[in-house]
C-alpha cells in the first residue's frame, strides 16, 4: 500500500495504529506517516522520501527538536 505522493508504507511503523485502506489515501495520514518514517524508519526508507514532500510538509510534522533541526539544516543546505 502507497500514500499520496506514491510513498510506500512500512506496516512495521503502524503497529500501534489502526488505519483503513481509505485513511491511508488521505492528507491527514501521510502527514502524521511521515513524521513517524523519520522519526523511526530505516536510512534506506527515509533516502526513498521525495525531497520536495519533506520540504512541503516539514512544518506540519510531529518531530523532536533533533530530528526537526536535522531536516531544516538538510533543506538549507543540502
């Protein structure tokens, strides 16, 4: 199963939530998704993300101060 933007979803980062196929098409789950997949995923994982999707939705993310910083440096000077 894939979320908006075509990213692949690890169901190993979904154990603790119950999603329905249609949640998973929607905004509201990629944006929480994403902040989990870079928080907890793997480097081969976070390496697949689209750049300009992490860009667009940074903001949005439930991420710690670390990897948030992480990701604003990443975006500026990368």
């Amino acid at each position: 199963m894939k979320t908006l933007h075509d990213i692949e979803i690890n169901p190993g980062l979904l154990w603790d939530h119950d999603f329905s196929p249609a949640e998973m098409q929607q905004e509201r789950f990629l944006i929480w998704y994403l902040g989990r997949l870079l928080e907890r995923g793997t480097a081969a994982e976070v390496k697949r993300l689209p750049r300009e999707v992490i860009a667009q939705y940074l903001d949005r993310l439930s991420l710690s101060g670390r990897v948030r910083r992480f990701w604003q440096w990443y975006l500026q000077e990368v």
